[in-house]
C-alpha cells in the first residue's frame, strides 16, 4: 500500500515524469548493477509507486521491461558491428551478444540481487524471453529480406530455439547463475544456421 501522503510530496521534479524518464532511470540502476528500488525512483521523479506500478504492472514488471529493452538494443547494435551476410551476419550477431552478455558485470549483479532474476529472464511465459523470440524472429526475417537468407526451419522455430540454447549455455544454477560456454554456444548456433566453422572466422 501506498501512504497518501507519497502522492503529493514535492520530491524531486513535478509529478509529470514519463514512463521513458522512469525506465531511463530503472536502466541506469540495473548497467551499474545495483538493485532497482522503485521507491527511489519514484521519489526522484516526485511520482507515486502506484504510478510506476500502473504503468508496468509491478515491479517485476519494470525490470521485465528494462531488462528487454536492452537485450534488443543490445541486438541492435551486435547486428550493426557483425560482418558477414546471411548466415554468418547472424552468427556474428549472436556470438557478440552472448560474448557481452556472459562478460556483463551488470547482468551478474542483477541475477544476484533478484531472487526471481532468472525466472523474469527466461521464463517462456514471462515477458522478456517471448518478446526477445519475437525480436530475434523478425531480426532473421530482416535478414532474409536484405541478404536473402534461408532459414533450414521456420524462422519461429529457429529464433525460439537459438534463444533457448544461450540460456542453457549463459545460465546455470549457481550461486552466481552464470557460465561460460560461449565456444560450445557458438558451434551449436554455427550447425544451426548451416555455417561450417570455417566459414565463420576465428573465435
């Protein structure tokens, strides 16, 4: 519950702040890698939590929301940086990501912090992983489109399945809920997409 008194105290800016103000502000917690406290921010921007939680649901819905809009910036400019066409652009992609994400101090914090941070990421019924499936699909299907790549199986399937393999290879059940098996992801990610190692430059 919420006091009355938090919705009219003058703290930090007029209580006009916008969503983006806030998930800027939640996102700037998160890459420093300290827990996200919507009191905080709600005091910041001289808003009530109930707003944030009107916007977003909950708190978990907030860092579900911080959490995908980097993942897909962070997709983004992967793509931007990766060399090749077709399949092997897509490789390249994937393996910087999954190079920044296991190297992330932030994301380390993060799962440590969060009891539920590994469940927020990866859950196929949450609302990150589904809407990171659906950016990676239509990532594969910009692709196709500008290089005119094949995918071996419907670009849903592939998409879910290259998601669901770096979770396997990032995540474990540890302390930390992190691993290192980059070399391992990229070769299976390689025989997905039809792309002989050779091909696909050094590691």
């Amino acid at each position: 519950m919420v006091e009355a008194a938090e919705f009219s105290r003058p703290v930090g800016r007029p209580a006009n702040a916008s969503q983006a103000e806030v998930l800027a502000a939640a996102s700037r917690e998160l890459l420093a890698g300290r827990r996200i406290e919507v009191r905080a921010i709600a005091a910041e921007f001289g808003v009530s939590r109930a707003t944030i939680y009107r916007w977003f649901g909950s708190r978990e819905g907030l860092l579900a929301e911080v959490s995908t809009r980097n993942l897909v910036a962070m997709l983004e400019q992967a793509d931007a940086e990766a060399r090749g066409r077709g399949a092997e652009r897509i490789l390249n992609t994937l393996r910087l990501i999954n190079k920044r994400l296991a190297a992330s101090e932030a994301l380390r914090s993060f799962i440590k912090l969060e009891p539920a941070g590994l469940q927020i990421l990866t859950s196929s019924s949450g609302q990150v992983q589904p809407r990171i499936v659906a950016n990676l699909r239509a990532y594969l299907e910009r692709v196709a489109a500008e290089d005119g790549y094949r995918s071996p199986v419907d670009t849903a399937t592939l998409a879910y399945a290259m998601v669901r393999l770096s979770e396997a290879f990032l995540y474990d059940d540890s302390v930390v809920g992190m691993q290192h098996e980059i070399d391992r992801l990229h070769d299976v990610h390689a025989a997905l997409l039809g792309v002989a190692l050779s091909d696909s430059g050094s590691r």
